[in-house]
C-alpha cells in the first residue's frame, strides 16, 4: 500500500532550464525554471511555467519570445544563482560570469556556455493561477559540436545535462535500454 503524499507538484527528473529574455531596456535576463517540457511535435512548442511578479514574465510578454539554455553539471552553480537572485537587483549574466548571445532568430538572449540552446517564439499564454505557461514554437536548437554524437544527434552524456528533483540537482545516470524496442518483448509476448 502507498502512502499519501497529499497534492504536491511532484514530478521526476525536472529540468533545469535557464530562461533567456531581455527586459524593457534591453538587458539580457536569466531566470532558473523547472517547470516546463516539450508540449507538441507539430507544431514543436516547448513550455515554462512562470510567476507573473518574476522579471522575466514581462520580458518575455513584451518580446514575445524566449530562450531555453540547458545547462550541463558543470554549470550547475551559475543555475542554482539565477533561480536565488532577482534581475531587477542584480545583473546575472555579469555576476556568474555567464556570457549572453542575442538570438539571431527571436528577440531573447541565450547563454553561449550552455552545451544546447533553443530558440522559441511565443506562440500561446496560458495563466494557471499561481503561474503563466508560456508556451514557445521552437525556432531552432543549437548544440555546440562537441555534444553531438557520429549522427548528428544530441548524446546525452556529452551534454551532461543538469537535472532537479524540486530540492537537488543530478545528473543523468546509467543506460537503460533502446526506447521503442525493449518494449517489443511485451508485445510479442501478447501475440504468441
């Protein structure tokens, strides 16, 4: 039998994402969210959920666009930082030594020491109560070469990427198996 943890926002592993926008004079902006996940394929739309008294709800409302940096372990210092500081007090690409790129493609910085970006438009605002999602149409991804595996694809363990579990970050740990294969045994098992 379980135990009843009562209505809590659990969920296992959360991101941690690093939110790129600038603010009304054009200041690029970092902020740490762990709420948000891809929404769609088609259109590709990735999602944030943030608190409307947060400075980058109004960059990202008044641009009309953000950017998602995933960190990888090594940053997990610089990440931890934006999520415990306000842009409205501090400069926090100047403070953690974190480098901001303005997005050729939407009107939002990204960190350049971030292994993978992605560059998002807002495409739908959706107010939660506590939170808005802003939902982005991903524009592009950008991955440094070095996390790139012999295909082109994106190799996890060179992106090392940072991960939270609502009180700690992690990173991602052993192989499991191949998705949409291990899977098959099951199936196979019904047909026979």
């Amino acid at each position: 039998m379980k135990t009843s943890l009562g209505p809590k926002t659990i969920a296992f592993p959360l991101p941690a994402y690093l939110v790129g926008s600038y603010d009304a004079n054009l200041n690029p902006n970092i902020m740490t969210a762990a709420w948000g996940g891809i929404l769609c394929s088609d259109p590709p739309l990735l999602g944030v959920s943030v608190r409307p008294t947060r400075m980058s709800h109004d960059g990202i409302l008044n641009h009309r666009a953000f950017t998602v940096s995933f960190p990888s372990v090594q940053l997990a210092l610089q990440t931890d930082f934006a999520g415990l500081t306000s842009g409205r007090q501090v400069n926090k690409f100047a403070r953690s030594g974190l480098t901001p790129v303005k997005s050729p493609l939407v009107d939002a910085p990204y960190v350049e020491q971030a292994p993978v970006i992605a560059e998002l438009r807002l495409f739908k605002t959706v107010e939660l109560g506590t939170h808005t999602l802003f939902v982005g149409q991903i524009m592009d991804v950008k991955a440094d070469p070095e996390v790139l595996a012999e295909d082109g694809s994106l190799d996890i363990h060179k992106v090392n990427p940072l991960v939270y579990d609502g009180a700690g970050y992690y990173k991602v740990g052993d192989f499991v198996g191949q998705a949409f294969s291990i899977g098959k045994a099951l199936i196979r098992a019904v047909a026979e």
